[in-house]
C-alpha cells in the first residue's frame, strides 16, 4: 500500500514520476498482483487518472482492464472500477472535455480570444473523437470483449450493470455498425438489452433507453427483434407513466426510440397498427382550454409525438399500410383529436405548425378523413371551415413562412384524390354559389392570387392548381368563373385575367419583376389547359396568348428569367399536344409553323429543357410536402414536377413531328379506336354471357337445394308413415287383448252383467274404430302428400301407378271395414233393445210397485236417449267416412290424369287438410261423449246395486274368485 500512497502524491520530496511511469507502474501491478484488494485498488487508482491521461491510460492499460472482466467476475467492485475507466477511455461526451476545459482554462474577455479558445475547443473535440474511435477499434477487435460485456449486463449489481450500459453505449456512439454486428450474431444480445427496460432502478432504465437509441440505428434487423421483443407495449407503460406530453426527458428518450423502430420499417408499423398501439397514441393530444405556458420539454415531446404519428402515415410507406393506419387514426378518435389542437388557442406556432402538416398526412388520399376534416368548424362566431380558417392564414404575408407552407401542404393533401372536395373548392368560385356575407375558399385563393405578396401568388396558384388536378370537369367548370376586375369595365375570365397579369408582369419585369409571381401563374395555366382541349380553346382564342409566348420564349433573358422561358415553352407545348384544330388560325400545324419560324425548334425544345435542369426542381420533385429554406425558392411544386416529366417527351415529339406522320398517327390512333371500340363490344358480350351464366348457376344451385328440401320432406313424412302404421299395429293388438278378456269375464256373469259388458265392448269398439279411421285418415293425408312431392319432382309413370294402385287397394278395404262396422252397430243396437226390455221386466216383478218403479223408468228412459245419441254419433261418422271415402274418390281421378297442375293439387290438399281438423274435432267430440257414457253407466250400475240387483264389478269378480268369504257372509246374514 506504500506504493500507491507514493503515487497517489503522498510524499513531498524526491522526483515525482510522471503520468506514463505512473500508469505503467499501476499496469504492472495489476497484471502481477497475487492479492484481489491490490488489484482492485490499482484499478481504481487506473480510474481516478483516466479523464486526466486518457490516451496513456488507453494505450496502455485496456488489455488489462478487459483482463480483469474475464478473470474478476466475482468482485463486483473491481469491475465496476474497470468498466468506468473503459468508459472514460472510449467516451467522447463534450461534457467530459467541457468539464476538464473549465478546470484548466480561464476565460479572457480580451477581444479576440474566444474565438481561438473555440477553435481550440473545436481542434480538441476533433482528437477526442479520433481517440475514443480508435480505442474502440482496438476493443471490438474481438468480439468476444463485446460478448463479454453483454454477459456483464446481466449481473444485478448497480456498480456493474449500470457502468457496462455506459460503455456499450459509446462503444455504438462510435463504431456503431460494427458493434450492431456483432451484437446480432451474439446469442440473446439483443434479448439481454431489452431487460434493462424492466430494472426497476430509473437510472439504469434510462439509459438503457439510450442504448437502445443507439443500438437501433439504420439497422432494419435489430428494429425487428427489438419490437418483438414487446419493445412496444414497455415504452408507451413508460410514457404514460411519465405523464405523456407533461413528462420529461424521458418521455423524449421513449420518443426517440419508437422514431427508430418505426421510420421506413414497413414490418414495424404494420406490427404497431396490429397490436393496436394506435389507439393508445390518443391520450397524448388531450390538451386543455388553458394552453398558456408550456414547458420547453412539453413542446419537445409533442413535437416528437406529431413526428410519431407522421411516420405511420408517411407518403413514402406502402400505400395500403398508409391507408390501413389513416383508417385507424379515424376510428379511434385520433384525427379528431388532432384536428382540435389545430383549432385551439394559445398553442405554440411550432407545434401549430406540425399538427397541421400531422393533419395534412393523415388524410392525404383517404376519403373519409377528407370528408370529416371537410366538416370541421373552427371556434369562431359565426362558425368558419377550418379551411377557410388556414387559408386565410395562408394569404396573409405576415404570418411565419413555414406556417404558410404547412398550410399549403394541408390544402394540397385535402385535395389529393379527392374530386369531391376539389368540386367543393371551384364551386365556390361559380357565380351561382358565391355568397356575399361569408368568406369562402374561393375568394381567399382568387384574392391571394391576385395580391401584391409573391408568395402569396404563387401559394394560391398552386393551391388552385391542386383543385384541377385530374379532373376535366372542374377545368371545364373553372372556365366559367367570372371577375370583376373594375368598376364600369365588363368582367373577364379567371384565364384571361391570369394572362393579363403575366403580359403586365413582363412589361414591369424589364425593371425586377417578381419571378415567384409568374412561375406559380405559369404553373396554373400549364395544370389546367393539359388534357383539356376545350381550355386550350379558350387560351388560344385570346389573341395576345401565342404572341406573347413566342416572344418569351425567342428572347435571350438572364439565369433567372430562364425558368420564366421553360416554363412558356411548356405551356405553348400543351396548347400544340392538346389542339383540337377547332380555331383556324391556331392549328398544331400552324403553331408548329410558328415556332419553327420564330423559335426554331431546337431552340424551343432547349427552352424546355431548362425547367428540369433547374437546382430546385430535383428537390421539389423528391417529396410532397413543400420544404423549402427561404421564401425565394419556393418555385417548384411536387404535382407539378410529375406533370413535366410526363409531357416534356410528349411535346418534344408532337414538335418535331410532320403533318405527314401525324395524319399516319391519327389513322392509327383511329385505327386503334375501333379495335378498342370492338374489344369493348365483345367486353360486354362476355360480360352478359358471365352474368346469364352466373344466373343459370344460381338456379341450378337453388333447384338443386329445393330438391334436396323435398327429398328430406318425403324421408320424413315416410318415416311418419311407418311410426303410424306400427302405433295402429300396436293398438290393434292391445284391443284385441281387451275383448278377449272381456268375453272370458261374459261366460261367468248372469244375463245382466252379459248386457253391461256388450255395452262396454259396444263404446270400446266405438273408441277402436274413431282412433282407425283417425290413423287411417292421417296415412292418407301422409300419401297424399308424397303424390304430390312426387309429382313435382317429375317422377315416372310406373311408380306414380302403383301408389295409385295401392291407394285404391287402402280405399276399398276403409270401404268394407265401415260396411263391417256398421252391421256391428245394427247389432248392438238390436242387442240394446233386448237387454233394456229384460231390464224393464225385472223390476217390475220383483219390486213393489210405488215410486221407485217410476224412478226405473225414467232411469231407463234415460238410458235410452243416450244410447239414441251415440247411435246418431255413429250414423254422423259413418256420413263423415263416407264424406272421406268420397274425396278419396276424387283424389283417386286427381292422380289417374297425371297432367293436373301443382296449383289443383295444392287446392285438393287444403281441402284433405279441413276435412281431418273436423274429424279430428268429431273424435274429439266422440271422446267426451264417451267418457260421459262411461259414467251414467257406472251411475246406472248403482242405482242396480241400490235395488238389489247384483252387478259384476271388478270387486264382485274378485269376491267371487274366493268363495269362503261369500260363505261366511251368508252365516252371518242367517245368525242376523
């Protein structure tokens, strides 16, 4: 430990060593110390002189440091002391060498000085940099050091873990592309980072948000792995945790971050939008009615949060993602909330500034976010389109320049694709729709076109510009518009007046007209005539265009009137590519005449050429969103710069054509006409023919599903069929038990009984035969049925014969079951007069004559109406089965003539359809009338019984099965 006292200054006489013997003197004991506490105080001594002697302490000492990480893993503080001096080698933070220039320098306020004090700082930063790009160079030489490191990051200990964030931080701040490599082939590199995210230590955390920065730099690779690595939800916890636009330097870290993962990463932003992480984006823009005093980091975060939105909806992505993500922005309230900053007060001209471009992205080609912010209002009284609202602003020259241009970016946007809105915007221009008391976007673009500001001449051209853009209606409806240029002059056209300006300009030019001017005039002429030759009509029947144009063009003017000239070149090319000959006086041919003889035609197509020659035409050309440095050079629009390329090769040609080969083109293109002409005929043919076909297919299809409905009706009504025919089974069997026993139980009573029971059997066999005629009735209706169905499915001949067959065969055999049951009847009733005669006889000789031989009578008489009654019941059903027996009749000629149409069927089923529901009600009525028949029989047994007259009743049959009790009984009656 005298050792390191000396080095450390603790004597005071003797040579002092110098910094390099020091440093290899604390490299030595490091390499050569047997003991951990002499090592790590070596260390830590290597740490204190790293910031001081950071190249000798590189130079010489990195070897050993990455040493101590292999072989000291145990000691956290050892490395910890080793990873902060690696950090302070490699490091190249200006606060460092701020730090170490405040402690060795002092500032002079002489005058003169500070400048060489920066150059002196600025020559310093140079070298640090070099060296902390070559100290890294020698640690990445192998990988493994790198490897190394990540392992470290997963140790828990704060003086390790945080230490070894740092140095890999600078270790990509430096060589970022190598260290990105390696850490994509190192196993679970990326993996390990991510956790950092996860320690509940904020200062590890934020940093490690850093290092992921850095780590996801330009590497599409990484992006991918870090994002589904749950990169996603883990930052926006964090955000909101922060307090979203109200958090701080952190919340701008996460920003930064997402920025990385999202920015031309097409996978990342379609895995955001899925995960539904747009959704979560909406709490950012909540802003209150009081948005007075915000913080600077405030406006940072909701600067980054705009940028955010921006990349998902960027023009550059894949169209359908953008689309994909604008709709989202719509359905889940984002736009809305978007389009509320844009209408609040006392927001930040910069953030006002990239929520309108915000806005403008979001709805650029989407019909439906067009169409909402269309209808949005600002806070005023009386309420004004938010268009109008910008517009206005847009016109207005003391308004910031890059307010202007956002403003434009935003018109331009609501009106890409959308031809709805661009007819809203020339509608307000037509005389019919121009309303005095309110300002409309119309007049703002006419009065911006026309006002003393360049720049807000050529924003209004070109906004204007923007409303024609593909679409021939709106130039044609554009021609209409009418002004009023002076009080006692007639009005002229919007294009008269457009020419008239650019003639006056160039008068007043000899002297230093605007160019700003009449390039944005030049450009809305050159957008409106193209493809529209009535508009070329009109721009030629003017008489000063074309000389005008030519003298333009013929003249040789200075750099900056060179783009004046392409530009008029382009516009006489339009009016020559896009003539219908209409005018005599101005025909292509006449026009190319001209220009040969004034111009010369390689004079004209050098004129042209000059327009994509031009410095800011490549620029503009590059993105919509106009940008531009200054106020001046803002004189190419990106819809613009299209429409020349398309056209430059178009003219040059049509120049340089003769009459000759343009009569040969007009036979061809005629020629070509009618092929499409024909092609298109048999379009059409091929189209009907699909769609007849498509028919037949779906009444095939339909035919085929009904057949399959009828045929899963007839499995049915068989299967219905066959369950009757074996429930009509069944009972058949269980009456004949019945009347078995019945007629066993007859032979042992007396005459009497005999009588009762044929009276039971006589209403048993009633039940018998209603429930048969109601299956046999059903069976028929089940028949009938499948005749039908049958018939309907175009069944053949033979088959619908034999069930024709079989159905007589069923009639015939109803037929003799009723002829059968009606002598059965007759009999009954034969048997029933007897039995009551008997019945009569028997009181009347055994009973004293009195009141109770009246009361037998009346009994009796009684007894005999009932009977009367059922007797009708019965002759009614026979009526009802003869009724059946006819329509069975008449089904029977129905089915013989096969040609009977489905309609008369129908009607025959109705009708079997009645005539069962009134049998069944009949049954129905039968029954009840049974049932009462039931009890006065059983009331009639009683009176019997009260007079004496023995009656077998179950009880009495099971009294008689046991003769001893009778016996016993009669004992008793004798000792009685």
């Amino acid at each position: 430990m005298n050792f390191f006292r000396g080095v450390m200054g603790g004597q005071a006489a003797g040579p002092q060593p110098s910094g390099a013997e020091t440093i290899q003197k604390l490299c030595d004991r490091v390499a050569s110390s047997t003991l951990l506490e002499d090592r790590r105080d070596a260390v830590r001594a290597l740490k204190s002189l790293s910031k001081k002697y950071r190249m000798e302490v590189g130079a010489q000492a990195m070897d050993h440091l990455i040493n101590i990480l292999q072989t000291d893993r145990s000691d956290s503080e050892i490395l910890g002391y080793a990873l902060d001096t690696l950090y302070n080698i490699i490091c190249n933070d200006e606060e460092e060498e701020q730090d170490e220039s405040e402690d060795a320098v002092t500032p002079i306020s002489v005058a003169g000085k500070p400048k060489s004090i920066s150059t002196a700082d600025e020559s310093a930063q140079k070298q640090a940099d070099d060296l902390g790009a070559q100290f890294t160079d020698q640690f990445i030489q192998d990988p493994e050091h790198v490897t190394l490191l990540l392992a470290l990051l997963e140790e828990f200990d704060f003086h390790v873990r945080w230490p070894g964030v740092k140095l890999l931080t600078a270790l990509l701040k430096n060589q970022g592309i190598q260290v990105q490599g390696i850490i994509l082939v190192s196993p679970m590199g990326v993996s390990r980072l991510m956790d950092l995210l996860a320690d509940s230590r904020e200062v590890i955390r934020n940093d490690g948000l850093l290092l992921l920065q850095q780590l996801t730099k330009t590497n599409a690779a990484i992006q991918k792995i870090v994002a589904f690595e749950n990169a996603f939800e883990r930052l926006l916890d964090i955000i909101t945790e922060e307090g979203s636009s109200d958090g701080g330097i952190v919340v701008e870290d996460c920003l930064l971050l997402l920025l990385n993962l999202l920015k031309n990463n097409s996978s990342n932003q379609n895995f955001f939008k899925e995960g539904s992480y747009i959704q979560r984006m909406k709490p950012w823009f909540e802003v209150g009615d009081d948005n007075s005093g915000w913080s600077a980091q405030k406006v940072t975060n909701l600067h980054l949060m705009l940028q955010l939105v921006r990349v998902m909806v960027s023009p550059v992505n894949p169209p359908g993602a953008t689309a994909s993500c604008q709709k989202s922005m719509y359905q889940c309230g984002l736009l809305q909330q978007l389009c509320t900053i844009l209408m609040a007060t006392g927001v930040p001209a910069d953030i006002l500034t990239e929520t309108i471009n915000t806005v403008s992205e979001v709805i650029r080609g989407s019909q439906v976010n067009q169409d909402y912010f269309a209808s949005v209002n600002a806070p005023s009284n009386p309420p004004r389109p938010a268009i109008v609202v910008l517009l206005m602003s847009m016109v207005n020259e003391r308004q910031p320049f890059v307010l202007r241009c956002a403003v434009l970016y935003c018109f331009q946007c609501f009106l890409y694709k959308n031809q709805k809105g661009q007819g809203e915007i020339v509608a307000t221009l037509l005389p019919s729709t121009i309303d005095a008391n309110c300002i409309s976007a119309g007049q703002l673009l006419c009065g911006g076109l026309f006002s003393a500001d360049s720049l807000s001449n050529w924003c209004a051209a070109v906004a204007l510009a923007h409303a024609l853009q593909d679409n021939l209606t709106q130039k044609e409806q554009l021609l209409r518009v009418q002004l009023a240029t002076s009080l006692g002059k007639p009005p002229v056209s919007l294009l008269q007046q457009c020419t008239n300006i650019l003639s006056q300009g160039d008068k007043i030019n000899r002297r230093g007209s605007k160019v700003q001017t009449r390039v944005g005039l030049l450009m809305l002429l050159c957008t409106w005539i193209s493809n529209c030759p009535i508009a070329v009509t009109h721009f030629l029947h003017n008489q000063e265009n074309v000389p005008f144009l030519t003298a333009q063009i013929s003249e040789n003017l200075g750099e900056d009137e060179r783009l004046v000239q392409g530009l008029c070149a382009l516009l006489l090319g339009i009016c020559i590519y896009y003539n219908d000959n209409s005018l005599e006086n101005y025909t292509k041919e006449k026009l190319k005449q001209l220009i040969e003889k004034r111009i010369g035609k390689e004079n004209f197509v050098e004129k042209l050429g000059f327009i994509t020659k031009h410095e800011l035409y490549s620029r503009a050309a590059q993105k919509p969103q106009p940008i531009f440095p200054s106020p001046e050079q803002m004189l190419f629009d990106h819809e613009f710069t299209k429409l020349v390329k398309e056209l430059e090769g178009m003219i040059t040609k049509a120049v340089h054509k003769s009459s000759e080969e343009e009569e040969k083109e007009e036979e061809v293109k005629k020629t070509l006409e009618q092929h499409d002409n024909i092609v298109t005929q048999y379009k059409e043919l091929i189209r009907e023919q699909d769609a007849q076909v498509q028919q037949l297919k779906e009444e095939v299809s339909s035919m085929s599903s009904q057949n399959e409905q009828m045929q899963s009706t007839i499995t049915q009504q068989l299967s219905q069929i066959q369950q009757h025919r074996d429930q009509y089974n069944i009972l058949k069997l269980k009456l004949g038990k019945d009347n078995q026993s019945q007629g066993d139980g007859s032979h042992m009573n007396g005459l009497q009984t005999e009588e009762l029971t044929q009276l039971r059997e006589e209403v048993e066999e009633l039940r018998k035969q209603s429930a048969l005629l109601q299956t046999q009735l059903g069976d028929k209706e089940a028949l009938i049925n499948t005749l039908k169905s049958e018939t309907a499915q175009t069944a053949d001949g033979s088959a619908a014969g034999s069930e024709n067959t079989e159905l007589l065969q069923e009639l015939e055999a109803l037929r003799s079951q009723v002829q059968s049951q009606s002598a059965e009847i007759h009999q009954l009733q034969t048997e029933k007069q007897d039995m009551l005669k008997r019945s009569e006889a028997a009181p009347l000789s055994e009973s004293v004559p009195g009141s109770d031989g009246l009361v037998d009578a009346g009994k009796t008489a009684e007894l005999e109406s009932r009977l009367a009654a059922q007797t009708t019941e019965l002759e009614r059903l026979k009526e009802e089965a003869k009724s059946s027996s006819e329509s069975r009749a008449e089904l029977e000629q129905q089915l013989a003539s096969s040609t009977s149409t489905v309609a008369i069927l129908q009607t025959e089923k109705a009708k079997l359809q009645t005539e069962v529901q009134e049998s069944k009600k009949e049954q129905d009525d039968l029954l009840m009338l049974l049932a009462d028949q039931d009890q006065k029989i059983h009331a009639l047994k009683q009176k019997l019984k009260d007079l004496g007259e023995p009656v077998d009743d179950e009880d009495d049959l099971d009294a008689k099965d046991d003769p001893t009790d009778d016996d016993d009984e009669d004992e008793d009656e004798d000792e009685a």
